[in-house]
C-alpha cells in the first residue's frame, strides 16, 4: 500500500516569505539611509519659484492618481445610478 503525501498549499509559505523579503527590505533601507545622510547639509535652499513648481507638480500628481481611482474603481457609474434612482 502506498503511503500519499500530504500536499501542502502554497499559502502555508506565504507568512515566512513575507518576513524574509520584509526584513531584507528593512536592511536594504537601512543601508541606503546610512549612505544618503549628509548628503544634503551643505545645500541651500532653493528659490521660491522652484518651491512652487514642486508643489504645483506634487499636486497634480495627486490629482491624476486620485482620478485614476475614481475613473476604475466605477464611482462614476454608481453616482449616475443612484442619481437617476433618486430623480426619476
């Protein structure tokens, strides 16, 4: 008589894989940080202009991801539904 393996599922795996890749990116972190400090106190600020370009590029960066989300995940449709529900 033949003696059957237990199968283990690929999901017992998941928890010690994901501590190792989560510690090994923590180190990887802590490596980078050790070699960017001091990179920047000999620096001076920048003018105001480039101040508000940052700015102004970081939030339409925001903008864009935030209508990405809106236009996928089907808001848009739902809000159209209720409305019509609600109005006619």
């Amino acid at each position: 008589m033949a003696v059957q393996q237990k199968r283990r599922s690929w999901t017992a795996f998941t928890t010690p894989i994901f501590l190792a890749v989560s510690i090994i990116t923590l180190a990887i972190l802590e490596i980078y940080r050790r070699s960017m400090a001091g990179l920047f106190t000999d620096l001076k600020g920048g003018s105001s202009a480039g101040l508000a370009l940052a700015y102004a590029g970081s939030l339409s960066l925001v903008a864009a991801q935030f209508y990405t989300i809106v236009k996928r995940s089907g808001w848009i449709g739902f809000i159209k539904k209720m409305a019509e529900h609600t109005h006619g």
